[in-house]
C-alpha cells in the first residue's frame, strides 16, 4: 500500500539526484519527526539511519556520560560507518541528542524504544527498562503519537504496554503501540539498516503501521518486503528468527564434533549442503558457540516463554545444551594438543563474539578463557577493537597490544573471533616466537595445509589435520 506522499516522497529522492555519503544516498528532509529512546547498538543505528533518510530525529540516552560523548558526536560501540554517518546527521541538524524526554518527543510523529531487555537469573527477559520508559512517557504523550517498540520483547509485551498507557491517561490520546523488531547483525549494522531484507510491523490500527512503514520506504523505495501483522506475532517473529539461527550454530557445531570423529572436512560437508537454497551457506561455520547481546538471551526468553505456556521446546532445550558444551570442546582441542594445561601459556587471538564489534557480551571466547583459568592456564590476549572493553571487564587479563606478542613463548595459540587480520599474519615469524607450535582454530579461518607446512600441529573444527 503505496500512499500519495510516498510517491511524492519517492519522486522527489529521485529528482534530487542521490549525493553519496560514506556510500550511502543523502534523502532530502521528509518533514517526519521521530524520537529514538536508548543509544546502544540498535537506538544509535535506528537514529542515525532514520535521520538519513531524511526525518528528524531526537535521541535520548539515559546514561549522561554517553549522553555528552554522542552529542559530541564520539561513538563507544565499534560499528562500520556508524560514526561517519551519525557525525554527518548531527552536523546537518537532522539527529540532536537530548536528556529531557519531554523535549525530545514533543512533535515526533513516532517514538521508537530501544533500551535493552537482557536475561534475569531465571532466563525471562527483564522489561524494567521499557517500562520504566512507558511509565515515565504516559503522561507526557500528545495525541496520535505512535510508540513503537524496537527492543526485543516476549510476546505480550506490546499488550502490557497498552495497558500501562490506559492506567496512566494515554488511551484516551489514541496512541498507538506498534511492534517494529530489529534484525540487524552488529559488524554490518549500518548495512542492515539501509538494506534489510524484511521489515516487521504489528499492530492493530492501520494508520499508525503505514506511518512507520513510510518512515522506512521513504529509503529503501520498493527493495524491501514489510511483513504487516498483529503485534504478538511480531514479537514472536523475532524470537522464532533467532532460535532458528541459534539452532543452525548448533547443529553445525555438532556436525564438526562429528566430522573430527570421522576424520572428515566440515567445510567442505557445509559447502555441498549450503549450496541447496533450502538450507543456503549463511549460519553454516563452526565455532566456539553462539554469543553476543542477542542469542542467547533470546533463546532463554523463548524457553521461559513455553515454561510459562506449558510447551516442550525440545530442539531448544538441546541448542541450549550443545552451545554450552561448546567451549569445553575447545579447550578439550588445546588439551589435546599442549596436555595438561596447567602452567601452560595460551595465546589467545579474538575476545568479541564476532569479528568487526567490540561487544564482549556473552562472547564464548571468554567462556573459553574462563575454562582455561580454571584448568591453570596463563593466558595472554589480543583482540584488535576490544581491549578497552576488556580491560574494563576483566581487569586482570594480561592483553598483548599484537599479535606477535600473544604468541610469545606460547605453548599454545586459539583463534576465538574470525577477525580477517589474523589470516593475513606472518605465521612463520609468529611461529618462530611460539615455546611450541601448537594452535587450535576455533573459526576455521586459517588454511591449515599453510600452518602444517610451517610446522604447526593444527586443529580447527571439524577440519582433518593439515588439509585445506
Ligand atoms: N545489539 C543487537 O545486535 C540487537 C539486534 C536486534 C535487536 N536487539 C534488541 O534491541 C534492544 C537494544 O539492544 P542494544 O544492543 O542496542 O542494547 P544496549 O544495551 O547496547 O543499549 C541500550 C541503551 O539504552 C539506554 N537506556 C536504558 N534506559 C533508557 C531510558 N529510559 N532512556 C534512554 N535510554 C535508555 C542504555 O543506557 C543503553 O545505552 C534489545 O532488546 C536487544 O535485544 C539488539
């Protein structure tokens, strides 16, 4: 359902011609208001690329030190183009930063919450934020104003906010409560933004899900299937994404273990099964377990979600299981290699759960290293973006400013994080620093036929010794 004005909007991105800006088209001004609450990964890309397309857009941040730094225009979190891109909407005037929320809603025509929803202890997501947020919103809502919920939420949750808002006076102003997901992967955020592959919108009162679907198409014209629905199934769209996801990383890791047992080559078994549209080659890599912000709090909230509906998740359960056995296989790789680990020096190459973040949150290379303390292992780390945040979080890790100095006098090294660098290191200067050549390639990025040659004993996931 395409309206007058984005046609209007439309003809005029295209009369305008589109001036590129770290690659990406400059929209002219849409005369749309948004306000975006939360600036972490997914508040800061939301605010930034909106104001892109050309709305105004007003972020809160509730953290004042944060809060100062983005009006400032410094970004924590190490996300591709992002800087660039929020730097060059503040300097237009398109994106501003504001601490008073009042001020930052007044004439926005949505309202979008993007605060976090992380794990309590007994795995059901804590809402505190979003309604803390809704709370704090009710009063001060104007009539007709959507809220849109961006943060990850259980099913429900966009009822619940409905119903706090009739508590506290803003039914009566008809505002809306839209269920707008966000599927973007850190490292490709910025990308994700301005080519997504689906947009979700639930919600019950048509206007308001054609405003939000117009905020989008004003960018991305027709390139973008919006899947329209009611809100609990956009919630739970999110949720089943990311199980499915967690349940591909699962079973490709069991299929490593197996292929190791087989004496057969997991990459080349994943290439001949991702070729079949069916299953594609995405989500097919073996490694040391799912993690970040995403994953795994996902997967324990839709577990606690059957709890509470009286279902059996069983494929769940198991993804659960096998993802938490992952890092003790790793650090069985290392045993295997070193023999005891106790004493014994571990370099290990790549703290963050992916490469191109620096989001240490429930990264399994941490969970490995944990593992390989307990067992008496000295360890020594280098991650290339996230050393300040791990120095904040793990005070006494001993981080090596390269590489090379990770390998020094190591009995052995791991690769946790698939960073592109570590394929282009010298291995044979690296080897040469090493007490003893031994490394275990957790991402099965390195050729392991160039590493047996350079007289490593190699061990990657699910890949035979010394074959490419
Ligand atoms: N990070 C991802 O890759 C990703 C992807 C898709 C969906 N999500 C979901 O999006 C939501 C946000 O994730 P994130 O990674 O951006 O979280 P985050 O923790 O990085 O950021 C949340 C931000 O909100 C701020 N905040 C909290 N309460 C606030 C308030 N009352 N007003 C203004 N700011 C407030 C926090 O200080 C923080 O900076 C979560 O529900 C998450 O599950 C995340």
């Amino acid at each position: 359902m395409r309206t007058d004005t984005d046609n209007k909007l439309k003809k005029r991105e295209l009369s305008h011609g589109l001036a590129t800006e770290a690659g990406l088209p400059v929209y002219p001004s849409t005369g749309l208001r948004v306000a975006v609450l939360g600036g972490g990964f997914v508040g800061l890309v939301a605010a930034a690329g909106f104001a892109q397309f050309g709305h105004t857009v007003a972020l809160v941040e509730k953290d004042p030190d944060k809060s100062k730094e983005l009006r400032a225009g410094r970004i924590r979190i190490h996300e591709r183009g992002l800087p660039e891109l929020f730097g060059a909407n503040l300097r237009r005037h398109r994106l501003g930063v504001f601490s008073e929320l009042a001020e930052a809603i007044k004439g926005a025509h949505a309202i979008f919450l993007a605060v976090g929803t992380p794990s309590l202890p007994s795995g059901e997501a804590d809402l505190s934020a979003v309604f803390e947020v809704v709370e704090t919103l009710g009063p001060l809502l104007t009539p007709k104003q959507i809220l849109v919920l961006k943060s990850t939420v259980p099913v429900g949750t966009a009822l619940q906010v409905r119903n706090r808002l009739s508590k506290n006076g803003a039914a009566k102003k008809q505002v809306a409560v839209v269920s707008n997901p966000e599927f973007l992967r850190e490292g490709t955020a910025v990308m994700d933004f301005f080519r997504p592959q689906r947009i979700v919108i639930g919600g019950d009162q048509p206007e308001a899900i054609e405003t939000i679907a117009q905020l989008y198409r004003v960018g991305m014209m027709d390139a973008c299937p919006i899947v329209v629905t009611n809100n609990e199934t956009a919630e739970m769209i999110k949720y089943a994404s990311n199980l499915f996801l967690a349940t591909k990383v699962a079973f490709v890791n069991e299929l490593a273990n197996l292929c190791d047992a087989a004496g057969l080559n997991v990459t080349e078994v994943t290439r001949g099964m991702g070729l079949d549209s069916r299953i594609s080659p995405e989500f097919l890599n073996p490694g040391p377990g799912f993690g970040g912000s995403c994953l795994p709090k996902d997967l324990d909230a839709i577990l606690n979600l059957a709890r509470k509906q009286g279902v059996r998740l069983s494929i769940a359960e198991a993804v659960k299981e096998a993802n938490a056995r992952q890092p003790r296989l790793v650090v069985g790789k290392l045993e295997k290699l070193v023999g005891t680990l106790k004493g014994k020096t571990i370099g290990v190459l790549g703290l963050t759960f992916k490469a191109h973040t620096n989001d240490l949150r429930s990264s399994p290379a941490l969970a490995v290293m944990k593992r390989l303390e307990e067992k008496g292992a000295l360890l020594q780390a280098y991650d290339p973006v996230a050393e300040g945040e791990a120095r904040a979080l793990w005070p006494e890790l001993k981080l090596a400013p390269n590489p090379e100095e990770v390998a020094e006098k190591a009995d052995a090294l791991v690769v946790l994080t698939e960073w592109p660098e570590f394929m282009a290191l010298n291995w044979e200067e690296i080897g040469q620093k090493m007490k003893s050549k031994n490394i275990v390639d957790a991402r099965n990025l390195l050729v392991p036929e160039i590493l047996a040659r350079l007289g490593f004993n190699y061990l990657g996931m699910g890949q035979k010794p010394g074959e490419a």
